[in-house]
C-alpha cells in the first residue's frame, strides 16, 4: 500500500512551491478541491450601523466596524491529495546565473574564456555569457 498525503494551501503560489519539494520526494497529486471562503452579508447590521451613523456618531461608527469584520471573507482552502510513486523527479537543472554565483565571477570567467578556447561555445554564445557575468557582477 502505498502512503497518500493530504495537505491544505491558501493560494495556488504555495501549492506551486509545495508540488515541487513534494515531487522530489517522489509524491504526485493525485486529486484537488477548492473550498471558497464563505460570505455573510447582513444588510440588517448594514441599515442599523447608517441609522446609527447618523444619529449617534460614535455607536454608528463601532457598528460599521463589526459589519466589516462580519462580511470580510476568509480565503479558499486548496486540499490536494498526494500519492507516494517511489520515482522521485529530479532536481531542477542549475541556471547560469545561480552557477556564476556558486563558483564566482572570476572563476566562470575564466570558465567561459576556456569554453571559447577549446571552441565549445560560438563568439556569440562567449559575448552573451560576458555580458552575463558583466551584469552579476554589477548586482
């Protein structure tokens, strides 16, 4: 039997993220559903925060509040369902960015200068990557 996992998200950015490590770890979605939050307008305490507005500033006011707090929705739940499989995905491969910043300018220059030279790379691919560094180098 294989394990099957539950989890909750606010919005669709958290699931992204989440779906991600999940799949590293070899668990897959396997089912969704998406509760909306639930409203409540009360148009009652509405009408009684205006007559009050106009007759008693400050208890019209304090009603007004409450009928803000009572009529604001929650946010929606995301639940999916994972399901382990026991293939986990790989890692995502490495930007040349991030590497410029794991190995350092100096050292992926050098990198790209011995691409260049062992004609690995065009002219273009070389200026591209330079002007790359240049511009990691500038942040």
């Amino acid at each position: 039997m294989t394990p099957i996992l539950a989890y909750n998200y606010r919005d669709t950015a958290e699931f992204q993220a989440a779906a991600v490590q999940m799949a590293q770890g070899g668990y897959y979605p396997i089912g969704q559903s998406y509760t909306a939050g639930t409203k409540s307008h009360s148009a009652g305490l509405f009408i009684l925060g205006l007559i009050g507005l106009l007759f008693f500033i400050v208890p019209g006011i304090l009603i007004l509040l409450v009928w803000a707090v009572v009529t604001t929705s929650p946010p929606g739940m995301l639940t999916v369902t994972y399901q382990l499989t026991g293939i986990a995905a790989p890692a995502a491969p490495e930007t040349f960015d991030g590497w410029v910043h794991r190995v350092g300018v100096r050292e992926a220059r050098a990198a790209v200068e011995r691409d260049v030279q062992n004609a690995t790379i065009t002219r273009d691919d070389y200026a591209n990557r330079v002007a790359a560094i240049d511009r990691l180098q500038l942040d």
